[in-house]
C-alpha cells in the first residue's frame, strides 16, 4: 500500500532539509572564508610583518651592526609577538663577502623552502601555520655595500612563520560575508520550497484542475480524478472530489431519467416519443417497412379526479399503464403524452395488424375492473390509429393524423377506435398548412402582443392590462382564436407565449408602465417547460426600487387539471419572486371551486358567459354574486370578462366585483 504523507509533514521535512542545506552551505562558506583568509590575508600580513623585518635589519646595516646584533634585532622582533617567529638567512653571496653562517647554510641545504626563495620565488604555505618566505632582492641602493651582488640577486630571505589562528579578518569582509551567505541562504531556502511545493502540491493541483475541465469539457459524469501525489491531504481532496462525482453521476443519470420519463407512470414522455418516432420513421423508410402508431385518451378520466380526488386518479394512471404495457410486446413503445394521453409505436405494424392490437387493449381495459378505497371502477378510451406511410410521411402528418383519429372516435361514442379517413386528412393537411403559416409567422417576428385594459369598477381608475397574442398578417392582424388551438396541437404554443411574454415585459419598461398590472396567458405546458423566473426577475430589476412587482400569469382550469401537483409547485415559486397568478374563465368548469383550494392566486377572472348576461338572466346573476363572494371569502380579487356597457357595469358595482375588462372599455391594441 503506498504511504502518503500529511502537509504538516511536508513543511516538517522541508524544514529539515532546508536547515541541513542550510548548514552545509554555512560549512563550506566558512571553508572558503578560511582559505581565502589564508590564500590573501596571510599573504599580506606576512608580506608586511616581512617588510618590518627587512626593514628594521637594513637600518641597522647602514649603521654598520655586526652579525651578532642584528641577530639580537631578530630576536627582539620574536618577542614582540610570541606566536609568531621570524627567520632571516643570507644567500651565498651575502656569504662570501661577510662570511657564512651555519643556520643559514643548512637551511639552504636542507629546506625546499627556503631553496626556492633563494631563486627569488616568493613562498606562502601551511594550513594550520601560515609560512611565508620573503625573497630580498638586491637594488641600486644595496650595492655599495654587497659589492659582489648584481641588481635582482637575491641577498637573503626572510621567513616568517605564525598560526592560523591569529589571522584577523577586518569588518568589510565580516559583513560582506554574511549578506553573501544571508542572500545565498534565502535564494537556496526559497528554491527548495518552490521546487518542493510545486512537485509535491502545484502540480498535482494543475492536474487536478485539468481532469475537472476534462470531465466539464467531454460533459463525461463516469470519469474520476487520479493524482499523482504524496500528500494525503491532496489525496483526500481526490477521494472526496470522486465521491462527489459519484453522487453527480447519480443525479445525473435520474435527472436523465425524469427527462425522457413521465415521473408519475414512468412511461417514455413526449419528447422521447417523438425522438422515437423520427427514428422509426427514418428505420421504416431505409427497410420500406409499415409501422403503425396510436394515439389514446381515457374516457370521461376527470369524472375520476372529481369524484375521487387526484390521488385516486394517478392511482388510476399507474394502472392503465400496467395494462397497457402488460399487453404488448417488448419492441412497442408505450408513451403518456400529459394528463390521461397515451400513445403507443407499433413497430413493423401494418394497419391490420394494428387494429388487431388496438383491440385487444381496447377489451382488456374495458374488462379490468379497478380497485378504488372501497369502490371498484372500470375505464374506458378513445384509440386513434394512423399508419406510416398512408397517413403521413413525417412527425407532423402522423402526430396529427393520431391526434384526428383519436377526437374522431371520442365523437363517435368513446371506447371505440377509428382511424382517419379522407375527410380527416384534409383537416390534417389544414392544420399542417396553418402549422406552416404559424412557423413563418414565429420566424418573420410577426407575432404581436396587443393589450385590452382592465378597469377599477368602483373608482373606475385604469388598473392594468390583459396581454394577448396576435399575428400580423398584412394589414390586419390574426386574433388568437384563430391560431391558438393549432398552435397548441402542433407544440408551438410555448414559442408563441415566449414572444409574447418577451415583448409584453419590453414594452412595460419602454413606456413606463410600471404601476399597471399586466396580466399574461400562458399555457402550463409552458409554465412547466419556460424558464419566466429568470425572464421576469430580469424585467424587475430595471423597474423602480418599489415597484418590483406587478407581473400575473392566468391560468386555464382545463388546463391545470392534468398536474395540480406540479403547477402548485411552480405557482409557490414564482410567487416567492413576485409573480402573482390568476384563475382564468373561472366557473365554467365543474370542478372550478377546488381549485380555490389547491392553487393559492390572487384574481379570480370571472368567466364572461356568466357576466355578459347578467342584466337579463337572474341565474347568471346568481353565479357571478356567489362567485364573487367566495373569491372575497378566500380573500382574492375578482375579475368580471366581456363587460360589453355600462348597465352590466352598474351590475357588478352593485355585487361587489373588484374590477372589469371588456368592450365597454376597449378593445385588444397595440400598446405602441
């Protein structure tokens, strides 16, 4: 197993080999300092304690001293420094004129030394005792008495001799010593720790840092993180970092999941369906094969959420799924497309075989009785059929012709299958040409927002404005009426709600409409699929300081039935960054009051099939004042729709209505 080590330890070793280094450079600076010391500063000492010695016997030969009192000059010259001894010895032509001595004439024969300096070579030697050998050489002023000797002959040398120990090294070369050791020290302490961090900590951070850009770059959740390190902490950071990518891969790979699955069912979901679907199309056509795909909508499913709650019916939702999927085979895809849709890929499926299948699941749910609480049930549903390559020759055509089918048997009596004739594929050829018109449109940036004002029944003051969808066509513009269900079927409603949105807010801001409600109409499908937070966060943050808010979204009833559970969620957190809710066309539904229980909005709009009549017809009366109430009782605003003049107006001041929208006070415009 290999051993790492801590970074507590690291500085410990790198500390150590730092004071080692330090100290091996501190010996072999003092070695050069001993040797230079000896090599230059006993040089010169020697030379000069040579030169006093030189010096002191040639005054006393001018004077005429005999042998025996320059001898006593050398003498005293000894004493004067204990440690160090001074030696002169004459050369042979010193000697024949004034005769030889015995010292000095062993020294010449005996010492190496002593021989050289006599050939006028100047000596410096020892380790522990500093000798050096001075060489006197014969001058013009030396020859009126060595009559014998020629200018550059060597008269004698003197030999001086004192330990190391008495070398005095001056201050100059003491501090300059020390800030070249000082400098050197910190310069080697400071490389040490950079080569030693940079291997064992830069590095293996550098390769840390390129394996996460890697994993980033390639978007490649399986691939972990190897260190080449001694550190255990950096390998501790490898192990966590790893652990982590783990628990990323994990969520990765479930969040993968939920987005090809239906969360409740955990069938495949539109988009992978229709993933499939081009993929089987491109198959089929490469094999010049038939294939066949179904489309299928529970009948009378919201009688089951009404009568039993929304809990019962996912209950209901997960077992037509195991029916369904219990009775075909393992190649077929089985899809929820939202709410109680399903559609089905029968690959290699001609449409006679088809049916075939399509009856059999039509029996097998009919059959299946289903366990609700203490009761049981048994459900029913439309089957559409369409075959590739008969019905269409692409996504559209078949999603369609499906689609067509499927409303075609819901009208012939429901629990039936049908499959769309000609008459049909002429509607389906109409939608996919309005298809084309609504692509162009989105594309031309000819979708417009226009606005109808809503109004302050009491005081009567502009509150706000309605956003709604148009397309502009010419001279004329297209009212939503006219697009909007195509638009829906064909998936292009979103886009279109983006624009619309996207302008509306631009349009707010440009004009300064910041105390006006805006109100906006957005499919759920777009709530669930948008990203509006961020969009309408944006906008408030270039409004006042104290207007950030402002901003409702309407909600249809029909359309909140098929996830309440999610469309809470997301009403909860838009509200949280002031994003208010509406319920639109409220009370044309049966189930329209529960809503008042799940979804926490701040209007309710008041369906204008009640309001339009209400001064003619006493029921409707009756249902706009109870509506009303119970809005007040839960402590939400109501809107009245389709107030068309002043005698419906006095109506609703008269019950209490908060505020009004219609012709009476306008109709749809641009803003700008």
């Amino acid at each position: 197993m290999k051993a790492y080590t801590t970074y507590k330890r690291l500085i410990a070793k790198t500390v150590i080999i730092s004071l080692v280094t330090s100290l091996a450079v501190a010996f072999l600076y003092g070695v050069y300092i001993k040797q230079r010391a000896i090599d230059e500063l006993a040089r010169v000492d020697a030379r000069k304690t040579s030169r006093m010695a030189f010096e002191a016997l040639y005054s006393a030969m001018e004077k005429g001293w005999s042998k025996e009192e320059l001898d006593a000059i050398i003498l005293r010259l000894n004493k004067v420094e204990p440690n160090m001894r001074i030696n002169a010895y004459r050369s042979p032509i010193v000697a024949e004129l004034f005769g030889e001595r015995k010292q000095d004439q062993d020294a010449r024969n005996h010492d190496p030394f002593v021989a050289k300096a006599m050939q006028g070579e100047e000596i410096l030697t020892g380790d522990e005792e500093i000798r050096y050998l001075y060489p006197i050489v014969v001058k013009q002023e030396c020859l009126s008495c060595h009559t014998n000797a020629r200018l550059g002959d060597i008269n004698g040398v003197i030999d001086v001799r004192f330990p190391v120990a008495n070398l005095k090294i001056s201050l100059t070369t003491m501090v300059n010593s020390f800030i070249v050791f000082f400098v050197l020290f910190t310069v080697l302490i400071f490389a040490i720790l950079y080569f030693r961090l940079n291997a064992l900590l830069v590095q293996p951070l550098k390769q840390f840092i390129g394996m996460i850009q890697e994993i980033i770059n390639k978007n490649d959740m399986g691939k972990r993180v190897s260190l080449k390190t001694k550190i255990l902490e950096v390998k501790n950071i490898e192990s966590y970092v790893n652990r982590m990518l783990d628990s990323i891969q994990d969520y990765y790979e479930k969040l993968q999941h939920l987005s090809d699955r239906d969360y409740l069912t955990g069938l495949y979901n539109r988009r992978k369906f229709e993933e499939f679907l081009s993929y089987e199309i491109k198959r089929s056509l490469r094999h010049n094969q038939k294939f066949t795909i179904l489309m299928i909508d529970l009948d009378n499913f919201k009688y089951v959420n009404d009568t039993y709650g929304h809990a019962a019916g996912d209950l209901v939702l997960k077992e037509v799924t195991e029916i369904f999927g219990s009775n075909l085979r393992n190649a077929d895809i089985l899809a929820r497309l939202g709410g109680d849709e399903f559609a089905v890929i029968l690959p290699q499926t001609a449409f006679e075989e088809g049916f075939a299948v399509v009856e059999k699941l039509r029996s097998k749910l009919e059959s299946t009785a289903i366990s609700l609480m203490v009761d049981q049930i048994t459900l029913t549903a439309s089957f559409g059929i369409a075959e590739y390559p008969e019905q269409g020759e692409n996504i559209e055509a078949l999603l369609t012709g499906s689609d067509l089918a499927m409303y075609k048997a819901k009208r012939s009596g429901k629990n039936t299958i049908a499959r769309a004739d000609q008459s049909d594929q002429e509607m389906a050829t109409e939608i996919q040409k309005k298809g084309e018109f609504l692509r162009r449109a989105i594309d031309e940036d000819r979708v417009e927002p226009f606005v109808q004002p809503i109004y302050d029944v009491m005081s009567g003051e502009l509150f706000g404005y309605e956003v709604l969808a148009r397309i502009r066509e010419g001279d004329r513009y297209m009212a939503a009426g006219q697009f909007i269900e195509v638009a829906e079927r064909l998936g292009m409603a979103c886009r279109i709600d983006d624009i619309i949105l996207s302008k509306g807010l631009k349009t707010r801001e440009e004009l300064g409409l910041w105390e006006k409600k805006f109100f906006f109409n957005l499919s759920t499908n777009s709530l669930f699929n948008g990203n509006y937070v961020e969009l309408i966060e944006s906008h408030y943050s270039r409004s006042p300081q104290q207007l950030k808010e402002g901003i409702t979204i309407e909600i249809l009833e029909r359309e909140a039935i098929h996830n309440v559970k999610a469309l809470m969620e997301i009403i909860e957190e838009m509200q949280g960054v002031g994003i208010s809710f509406a319920l639109d066309d409220f009370g044309s539904g049966f189930s329209s009051f529960v809503y008042l229980k799940y979804f926490d909005t701040e209007y309710i709009k008041i369906d204008g099939e009640f309001v339009k009549n209400i001064t003619v017809n006493d029921k409707d009366r009756i249902f706009v004042k109870h509506i009303n109430g119970i809005a007040q009782e839960f402590g939400k605003k109501t809107i009245a729709e389709y107030v068309e003049d002043e005698e419906t107006l006095n109506v609703l001041k008269e019950i209490g209505v908060d505020y009004a929208q219609g012709y009476h006070f306008g109709k749809p415009h641009p803003l700008v």
